[in-house]
C-alpha cells in the first residue's frame, strides 16, 4: 500500500430535519473536527471557510458527548469498529442543524488528492459544487495547514485539453464510490 492509499469510509449524513442527505467518502483517521468542514461543504456548498470554522458544532456517540474534535479520528475510540462497523450512529449538532450520520462501507484509496468527496444525495444536492470546494481543500490534523488551498491533482490530458475537460474529469473522479477508482491511474 502507499503512502497516500489509506483505509477508507463512505458516510451516509442526514440533516435530521429536512431529510437531506449526501454520500461522502472519508478517511478512516479524519478528526471530527474535519469532519464537521467537510460536512458543511457537503450540505452548504456557497459556505466561507471562517463562516463553517467558527461554526458551533458538537459530536454524541452512544449518547456521549464528544470533546476534542481537533483530535478525535473517526478510527478512535470511543468510536473505532462500533461507528465504522456501521453498529451505531455518530450525531452532529452544527449551526442548529442536526445530522445523523452512518457508516455503510468501508474499502481502500487515494486519500493525497481524491478524498474527502462527496458521491451522492438528495435530489437537491449540488455535488459538483461541494466536490469543487472539497477537491482544493485540506483535511488533516495540522490545522495550520488546512487554511492553505491545495492544488488539483495532476492528470493525463490531451494535448489541447480546455478547462471544460479538467472540471469533467475532476468532478467524474470525485463522485466515484469506494474501490471502483484507481486513483493512482489518473495522476502524473
């Protein structure tokens, strides 16, 4: 395995209330706190950065309450195989909305450029637009970092390539579920 494939989970969240929902495929070492960014770029594409990171938010598992979500990995305990083995349910509490949020599958990939990434949702889910703002932006646990944008990932491309073609081609690749994707295949 290389550095960058990395165990993987595909996210069903739902906004409690609305009964939105989005596919979103994560790593399993994510912290909460990316999480809840990731999330909110999911649900609320047209959202600033600043506007979602100082955003309330809480996390509950089994019915406890969360702390430390610069630090907590999905991967962790109290949450580890219960929540990524799709027993129990994690709950968030952002901005007043509340989300349930369930594990459905678990697989391998590329997480350096392709992760996280939004794959599905209700019918008025704004995928290329989440997966835009998901695709230049940093996840880990250096939050320092998180505030500088990365680059797209270097792909193959034809000779006379136009922008049109790249923004396919990214947004193809982000909205592909876990395994069926050979991430490493598409880059330089």
């Amino acid at each position: 395995m290389s550095l960058s494939n990395k165990p993987l989970v595909q996210l069903r969240v739902e906004d409690d209330r609305s009964g939105k929902w989005r596919s979103v495929i994560f790593s399993e070492d994510t912290v909460l706190f990316c999480l809840h960014r990731a999330l909110q770029h999911a649900f609320r594409p047209s959202a600033q950065d600043g506007t979602i990171e100082r955003m309330d938010h809480a996390f509950s598992f089994g019915g406890a309450k969360l702390g430390k979500t610069k630090s907590l990995a999905l991967s962790a305990a109290p949450l580890g195989e219960a929540f990524l083995g799709g027993e129990e349910a994690l709950q968030c509490v952002a901005g007043g909305t509340a989300y349930t949020i369930t594990a459905t599958k678990r697989g391998s990939g590329n997480i350096k450029n392709w992760v996280p990434r939004c794959i599905d949702g209700s019918a008025d889910a704004e995928l290329d637009a989440a997966n835009s703002k998901l695709l230049v932006r940093r996840f880990g646990r250096n939050h320092t970092n998180n505030k500088q944008k990365k680059d797209p990932p270097s792909v193959y491309a034809p000779a006379h390539a136009g922008r049109d073609w790249f923004n396919r081609v990214y947004m193809n690749a982000m909205r592909r579920p876990i395994d069926s994707l050979d991430e490493n295949r598409l880059l330089n």
